[in-house]
C-alpha cells in the first residue's frame, strides 16, 4: 500500500519539516495559526509522522517515540484512518519513550 498523500501541500510539509529539525536543533517552536478547517491538523500531522520518521531512521529511537507519541491520535480526530494507521506502525518501530535509558532501538534490534 503507498504512503497517502496530501495533494497540493509538498511546500508546506517540506517547509513544516525544516522547521521542525532547527527547533530541535535551535529550541524554536511551531505555531499554527489560519481559519477553521483548512488543514492545519493535518498539516502538521503529517509533518510530525515525516519527523518522526526521520529520528528513527537516525536511530533515534527516544527522540521518535517522543515526538511521534500524538501523531496518531492527531490522525483519529480528522478521520484519517490511512495515516493513522501508518503513524502508530512508525510509533511500533520506534518503541516506548521510557523503555531504555540507553536509546536503545525496539527488542531484538540490539545485538
């Protein structure tokens, strides 16, 4: 099955994206502002799985768990069953946030 997509947003998501790594990296903040209903739920929903994402794949496992934590939940209240789905099998590869001081990949991944 492919990754939905939101059609029309690529500007957007990439630009949610940098935003997002210099926070981290500079201790900035996203603040989401515009009128009702025209997306910014999902916007940033889908910018927090595509961060999240990313953190993992760095083996970030702490950092991903961390900030994928509400990307699911934040999928359910739009009704987008699809990314949620997606959001809490990326949540599954990171693990649990508190599992390992170490920043320790999900069991078994470790040798």
């Amino acid at each position: 099955m492919a990754a939905p997509q939101l059609i029309g947003r690529d500007a957007e998501v990439g630009a949610l994206d940098e935003l997002f790594i210099r926070g981290r990296v500079q201790g900035q903040a996203v603040v989401r502002t515009g009128e009702p209903g025209i997306g910014k739920s999902a916007l940033l929903a889908v910018a927090g799985l595509a961060y999240g994402g990313w953190l993992r794949r760095q083996h970030r496992y702490r950092e991903a768990s961390e900030a994928l934590h509400a990307v699911p939940e934040a999928f359910d209240r739009i009704g987008a069953v699809t990314w949620a789905s997606l959001a809490r099998a990326e949540l599954n590869a990171a693990g649990t946030a508190g599992r390992d001081p170490q920043n320790c990949p999900p069991p078994g991944a470790c040798r």
